[in-house]
C-alpha cells in the first residue's frame, strides 16, 4: 500500500512485462491508471536507443541484485520523451523493482547553466580581447606621439636652417626638395 502512495514512479517487473504499477508511473507515462501498465512492455518506455543499454543493465541487475540511479530517457505514450533516473531491485523469482524519477526539469536547468557558463566564458574572452587591443590602441598611440615629437624636431631644424641660408645658394634649393 506505501508503494501505491509513494510519489515517485514505480513499478515491477517480471521478464520485462510490467506486473504492477503505482498510480505516479502512470501519470510518469501519460497512463489513464496504473493497472492500464499492466502487461504492457518495460523497455516499450525507453527510448529506442538506449534500449541496448538497459538490457545488459537489466541482466546485470539480476546478478548484482541491486542497480543504481542512473539516467535514461523515457518515451511517454503520447510519443513525448522524458529525462528520468531509474534505480533498480531485484526482487526474486525474475521480478524487478523499478523506481523512476523524473528528471527533466534538473537537467534543463543544468543545460540553461551549462549554456549560461558557455556565453559567460564567450563574453570574458571577447573581454581579454578587447583589453588586448586597447593596449595595443594605447602602444601605437604613444609610438605615433613619439614619432610626431621626433619629426616636429626635424622639421624646426630644417626650417631654421633654411631661414639662415641664402635664397640664391644651391643648398636651399636642395633643402626645400
């Protein structure tokens, strides 16, 4: 009766065909009621192509007696897909205890976060970048202004050197080429 109420979704099986459900796998799995589960397939609710996997667990759970939480997708009978995590128990002659959680909305918020992290990093290195070029602004700035004071020097030179020639000589004519 515990099992009946509990909330999260469990059910058992026997060589793969559900013999008992509790009403929270069938609402997992969009069932009008629990005994609408019954004698229908297990792995009918994986997803296609996990279902090689769940089969060598299955048999490694028969021999271990015991498997832990792990990650699946369930396909729910309107064809929708759910993310779950289904622990299992052997219970004896060939039954297993199957208990789901769902787990969708952990691991949206783990893909939103994932995703949060990723354009977090994108936006600190497109920051490094714009530091980087500001500093090479900065460099090529000063360069620029160094250059500019180097010239101002050669050109009063120059000037000065041509205000004390004489506009006649041959000098000044090659000065001002």
């Amino acid at each position: 009766r515990l099992a009946e109420l509990a909330a999260d979704p469990m059910a058992v099986h026997d060589g793969g065909v559900i013999v008992w459900a509790n009403a929270a796998a069938a609402a997992l799995v969009g069932a009008p009621d629990a005994g609408a589960l019954v004698g229908m397939p297990m792995l009918g609710f994986v997803a296609p192509e996990l279902r090689p996997v769940v089969i060598a667990r299955t048999q490694r759970l028969a021999e271990a007696g015991a498997q832990p939480a792990t990650e699946e997708v369930f396909v729910r009978l309107d064809g929708t897909r759910v993310e779950v995590e289904t622990s299992g128990a052997a219970l004896g002659g060939g039954k297993t205890l199957v208990v789901v959680r769902d787990v969708s909305r952990r691991a949206t918020a783990e893909r939103a976060q994932r995703a949060a992290e990723a354009e977090r990093n994108a936006l600190q290195e497109r920051l490094r970048q714009s530091e980087k070029l500001e500093a090479v602004g900065r460099l090529a700035g000063g360069i620029a202004h160094d250059f500019n004071n180097i010239l101002s020097g050669i050109l009063g030179y120059t000037e000065l050197t041509l205000l004390g020639l004489d506009r006649a000589s041959e000098l000044h004519d090659h000065q001002l080429r």
